[in-house]
C-alpha cells in the first residue's frame, strides 16, 4: 500500500501540514531540525506526495518547462538543466525539456507551453529562431518566465543577461596585446549572417575598431566540433593565416587548438587562441584555454527567479540580472 502523508508526520510527529510544507517547498518558517524529520522520515516510508491529486487540486501540473536550442550536450545547458532539476526535485516539481534548432520547432515550443504543459518556463535560446515576438506572445499569457537572452526584453518576465560585448572586447584587446593583429574570429552561423554585428562579434569589431586594426577575419564555424576544426584548419593552412583566433565557443575554441596541433604549429607560439564559455574542458587541453566567461558555473539564481515567480500570490514586476563574465587567462595566449 503507498504510504501516506499522515504516516509521514505521524512518524515525524509533525502536523500532515508542516509534512506538506516541507515536501511542496513552501515558503513557510520550519525550523532546519523539524525539516529533517519529515525528510527522513518520508526517506523511510519511501513517501513521494501523489503529483496528480495535487495538481487536480491546485489545477496546476506541478511541472516546468526548460527551453533549449539543443539538445546536443552543450555544457553550459547541462549545468543550467542540472541545477534546475535539483531545485524542481526539492519543490515537489518534475521538468519537460524542449528543444528549439530551428522556426519550426520554435512555434511548436511555444505552442505546447500555451496548451498548459507547465506552470513556468525557463528559456535559453541562442539565435533567431525563438523570435521576440513569440515570447512576447508567450509572456502575454501571464506564465511565469525567465529567459537567458541579450536581445531586448520581453515585458512580464525577468530577463537574464551577460556581458557578451565587453568580454569578448577585453578578450581581443588582450589578443592584441601579445602583439597579434591578423586576428579571426570563429563565430556561430547566427552570428556571422546577421546584418550587423552583435554579442561576440560585435566585442571583436569593437575592439579591432578601437585599436585602428582594419583588417577583419570572420567566418561561421563555431556550431560543432567537426565544423570548427575543419574550420580551424583552413584558416591555419592559408598563406596569410591569423597569428590568432577568437572562437565564439570554448568548444570550437579546443578544436582549433587540435587543428593547430596536427599542422604542426605551436599554441601560442604561432597562433594564440581564445574560448567563450570556461568549460571544464578547457583546463586538460595542452596548453590550457584561454576563455571569457563566468569564473563558475552556477545557475541556481536564475532558477530561484522562476520559483520566486511561481510561488508569488500576486505577479512579480519584470526584474533583469547580469551575470558577471572576465577574461581568464591561461597558457593557449
């Protein structure tokens, strides 16, 4: 027979209602040591609340929709999915992810979250698919959002930022610095097609501009490994090859590394070379990576502004946060 809550706080001695404060994740006062009974104690019973009577009476699904370009193991996501099942897992919340790659899978993202899928959503999508006013659209609903995105904001939801100009900028200036001034940059096809530059490549024209270096290198690559390292390879194989590259990706920033390597050119000797991202992957490469981003990967305030959202009585003002990215330097510059 499924154990039930009663049992649980009858085992606790607690109240059913402290067992429901604890388990929902509730926002109400229960000392640290009477949140331990009630967790072990439903550790015990092996207890998990009924998701479907409690969603039928709350007329909520008790889950959150996280939105993604890809599912394609991009380092950054998994960390963001990661922290964002934990936090769901203590609230009493399950997860539906979505991927969007291309307008399609965008309009069908958006639609299925309008059809009531889940009671909030979490959105990083980088590119145009997702357009603005899609979320906007989606926004207008009143379901509580958090959107990862640089571009302008969408009203009705809190908007997560990052310093992508200004980093990338200090990366190039640093690149220049060394001595380097036939620099290329190895961007994401929504970067490089767009009709004027933002993020990454606007911070390299930016910086190139500042220091009165004319000559501009750019090129897509950066969206997988094989792309940019056959990318990489034959920008290095060229007669003219850059004294060094800014990859928009850490990942494609590595595979020119290997490039690099199998041409028989020295890093940094004969090309330096600059990630985004400050994977960890970064740190076992040979030599180890230079890369712009944040010095650690957590993303446990974005997702706190999501269930700031869900578990508000009234709806939240829009609120906006910028998380802090530097250059690190390490031994690939």
């Amino acid at each position: 027979m499924r154990p039930t809550a009663r049992q649980v706080a009858e085992l606790a001695n607690v109240s059913v209602a402290t067992v429901s404060y604890v388990l929902s994740g509730r926002d109400r006062p229960v000392a640290a040591e009477t949140r331990k009974r009630v967790l072990d104690a439903a550790r015990q019973l092996g207890y998990t609340p009924n998701q479907a009577a409690r969603s039928l009476r709350k007329r909520r699904t008790q889950r959150i929709g996280l939105v993604l370009s890809t599912l394609g193991g991009v380092p950054t996501d998994q960390r963001l999915a990661t922290d964002l099942h934990e936090m769901a897992d203590a609230r009493g919340y399950s997860v539906v992810t979505l991927a969007v790659y291309n307008e399609a899978r965008a309009k069908a993202a958006i639609d299925v979250l309008r059809g009531g899928i889940a009671d909030g959503a979490l959105i990083n999508v980088v590119g145009d698919h997702l357009a603005h006013d899609l979320l906007a659209g989606l926004a207008a609903t009143g379901l509580p959002m958090v959107v990862l995105s640089n571009d302008s904001g969408v009203e009705g939801c809190d908007v997560v930022r990052t310093p992508e100009v200004a980093a990338s900028a200090e990366a190039v200036e640093h690149l220049l610095a060394g001595g380097r001034r036939r620099i290329a940059f190895m961007g994401h096809r929504h970067e490089v097609y767009r009709d004027r530059p933002t993020g990454r490549l606007l911070g390299y024209t930016t910086a190139l501009e500042r220091h009165g270096v004319a000559q501009r290198i750019v090129t897509a690559g950066a969206d997988d490994r094989v792309t940019a390292y056959q990318t990489a390879t034959d920008l290095l194989s060229s007669p003219e090859r850059p004294e060094a590259i800014f990859a928009a990706s850490d990942r494609a920033a590595i595979s020119a590394i290997w490039a690099a390597r199998d041409l028989g050119l020295s890093v940094p000797g004969d090309v330096a070379i600059v990630g985004v991202g400050n994977i960890d992957e970064g740190l076992i490469t040979q030599p180890q990576l230079s890369t712009v981003g944040p010095l650690r990967h957590d993303y446990t305030d974005v997702v706190s502004l999501l269930f700031d959202r869900l578990q508000a009585e009234e709806p939240l003002p829009a609120r906006e946060i910028v998380r802090s990215w530097t250059l690190i330097r390490r031994g690939s510059s």
